[in-house]
C-alpha cells in the first residue's frame, strides 16, 4: 500500500497517486492520445481501462481490488476523458 507518512488516510493517499498519475498521462499528452485511439475504435474503453490499472498497482502501489479506489479512478478519468473530448469537439462516450 501507499506510505502513510503524512498522517492521512491510506485510501486518501491511494487518491492522491491516482490523481498523480492521471495528471502524467495529462501532461505528456498521453491521455489525449487514448482519447484519440478510443474515437477511433482502435482500444476499448475497457482495455485501456486495465492498462491502467495494471500502472497504477505495479508503479503506483494502489490497491486495485479496493472498489472505492476503483470508483475514484472510473470518475475522474471520465472527467479528464470528456474535458479533452470537449475541447476536441468530439464525443467518446
């Protein structure tokens, strides 16, 4: 699990690297491409789902088999995926 040494929750933490991680992908124009693979039919939505669950617990150390992470991860990542779908004038659901 994430090192707790800032006196915060351990799921918070798992949030917080969660959050981190979505940022990179954000940052280095990853996730638009993701984006742009998904638009086109080239990954499912679901198939990148588990890469990135894959990063996250090997990387990242988040607890993949807690649902309330999994949750998290489902929510904000459709967040980011629509704010790039937006501005690109495209839709991806």
């Amino acid at each position: 699990m994430v090192s707790n040494f800032w006196n915060d929750h351990e799921e918070d933490m798992e949030r917080t690297a969660i959050d981190h991680y979505l940022d990179d992908l954000g940052a280095n124009d990853i996730l638009l491409r993701y984006v742009e693979l998904m638009k086109r039919g080239t990954i499912s939505r679901e198939a990148l789902m588990g890469i990135i669950r894959f990063d996250l617990r090997e990387y990242y150390d988040v607890a993949t088999n807690n649902e309330g992470n999994m949750d998290y991860l489902e929510r904000e990542f459709d967040e980011r995926v629509n704010a790039i779908a937006i501005n690109l004038g495209k839709d991806v659901r």
